[in-house]
C-alpha cells in the first residue's frame, strides 16, 4: 500500500499542473494541489480536495479555487464511482478551500460550513475578498461565483450517510473563524489548522494564535492515524506538534523582542533567519506572519 502511494506520488509529481487522485484510505480519494500561489500556471491548484466514497454517493471537503477545477475532481470521482455528490463540507473561507462552489452547487450537493462563513457571505466581505485576489491574481479567479452555504453549524454533527458517520466539529476561531475538522473513523481531516514542513498562512485578520495552540492539542486528544490537510501530502501527529512548534516559536521570540522595545521593523529583521527557513512558503509566508502575531500579541494584553 505505501509502495503504491509513493508511486502515485511520483506519476503525479511527472505529470504538471493536471489533477490525478490519489487513494489515500479507505474510499478516501485525494487530489494534491502545488506549493504556491495561485498563478495561471498552476491554475490556482494549489490546495487539495478530498472526496470519500459512500454507499448513497460522495461527500467532498473542500473545493480548490476555482469552479474549474472543482469541475475536474467532480469528473474524476465520478470516474472512480459514478455516483451523486452528496455534501460539500468546507473547512475554511479561504480562497483556495471553496472558491470551487459553483461547480457543487450545479450538482446538487448541498453545501454544510461554519456559521461565520455564511455571515462572510451576507456581510459581502466574501465577494470583496472575491474582488481584491482577483487583482491580486490576474486571470486564474475569473469564473468564481460565490454563494451561501446551505446548511450551517457551530457546534459538533454528526451525519450518517449510508454506513459511515462522519463528525463535523467546530475549531474556532484559530486559521481563521470559519474552521472546522471533520472526522471519520480514524482519520481527520482538518483544513489548514495542521501542517507540516510547510509554513501555515497566520495572516488571516481573524487569526487567533493563542486560541489555535489549544485547538492543535484537542485535535492530539482526538488521536488521529491520519491527519488530511488542506495541503501537502497526508500527515500523521508528528505534524502537529510541528505546527505547535512553529506557532510557539513565533510567539515566543515575538514577544521577547516586544518586550525588549523593538518596533516591527527590527522584529522583522531579528525574525528572518528561523530554524523553519527551509519549509515550502517561508518566503510567502513566514514575514507577513510575524507581522500578524507582533500586533495580535498587542491584542492579547
Ligand atoms: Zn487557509
């Protein structure tokens, strides 16, 4: 089984920009977006999306970025197992986690997230987050067209759709103020509340570090054998204590330097050598992150 992965792996890393499943469990297909931002190169694939087979049909997590490629998972579940989609479940509000709406919406899945990301919605902060990566990203958001969930929560469900149960639990507010985990047998799936070699993004203006440290040990309380996120290849709990690591460090040493007088500037300079400069989007990422946790730490006090 792990040989046949890794072989997988290799044919997907060969293939480009495309989009190939992955079997990843036990009726758990993957797609696996690029490290990157989204360009019109890699299309926005830059996320991944996860479709787990029922005996009623599929239930999809999340959407990657674009109708397009929501599109193409739909067609290649559909190649696996021709059978209706179910539920959209989507983790977070981020761009590249349902951006992909539309395309669910057009086969009748119906759409479950937080509560606070129906309100994104109606408040029209969405369509002006829609707007402002459309400049941001010429080209690759065109087609995006956003709609509200159809059902909302913000305390833990549980779904039964034919044999399995699948948990939808309530993370909130950390990433973001929209995250949840879905959990079914074993395995969690958990947006980009996990990562691993892979700088998480701390720059959302709900972000909440402090709170998310708690939720990162809820989730090693939940004992997964497999952790799904919402990029990189599937993980295991080494991968959260490596995001605690990362979140701590960064905390840790911020508030030192704070404390020691230093204006953000100089936080900034003192901040760019990290034992973390060797993760995948530490360039993207990583200064923009102690610019968030330097004026979230003042919000703390
Ligand atoms: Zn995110």
């Amino acid at each position: 089984m792990v040989f046949k992965v890794l072989f997988i792996l290799i044919a997907l890393t060969l293939s480009g920009f495309g989009m190939d499943l992955i079997k990843v469990g036990e009726d758990v297909y993957m797609a696996k977006g690029h490290y990157g931002l989204p360009s019109r190169e890699n299309r926005g694939f830059i996320s991944n999306s996860y479709g787990i087979l029922t005996r009623e049909g599929w239930i999809v997590i999340d959407t990657l970025s674009t109708p397009e490629l929501a599109r193409e998972f739909i067609s290649e579940l559909r190649r696996i197992r021709e059978a209706p989609i179910l539920y959209l479940i989507i983790t977070h509000y981020h761009m590249d986690h349902w951006f992909g709406i539309s395309a669910y919406k057009e086969v009748g899945a119906k759409v479950i997230a937080h509560r606070n990301l129906k309100e994104f919605y109606e408040e029209g902060l969405a369509d002006e987050v829609l707007e402002a990566v459309k400049r941001a990203f010429p080209g690759v958001f065109d087609s995006v067209k956003l709609s509200p969930p159809d059902i909302v929560i913000d305390s833990p469900v549980k779904l039964r759709v034919g044999r399995r149960v699948i948990e939808i639990i309530p993370m909130t507010p950390a990433h973001t103020n929209t995250d949840l985990v879905v959990k079914v047998g074993n395995v969690l799936f958990v947006g980009d509340l996990v990562s691993y070699k892979r700088i998480p993004f701390l720059g959302d203006r709900n972000v909440k570090t402090r709170e998310w440290l708690k939720v990162l040990d809820r989730i090693k309380e939940m004992k997964p054998r497999l952790i799904f996120g919402g990029h990189g290849d599937p993980m295991d709990l080494k991968a959260v204590d490596w995001t605690k690591e990362y979140i701590t460090y960064l905390r840790e040493n911020i508030r030192k330097l704070k404390d020691e007088g230093l204006f953000i500037d100089e936080v900034k300079e003192a901040m760019k050598d990290t034992p973390f400069k060797d993760s995948y989007m530490y360039e993207e990422f990583h200064m923009r992150n102690v610019y968030s946790i330097f004026n979230e730490l003042d919000m703390e006090l």
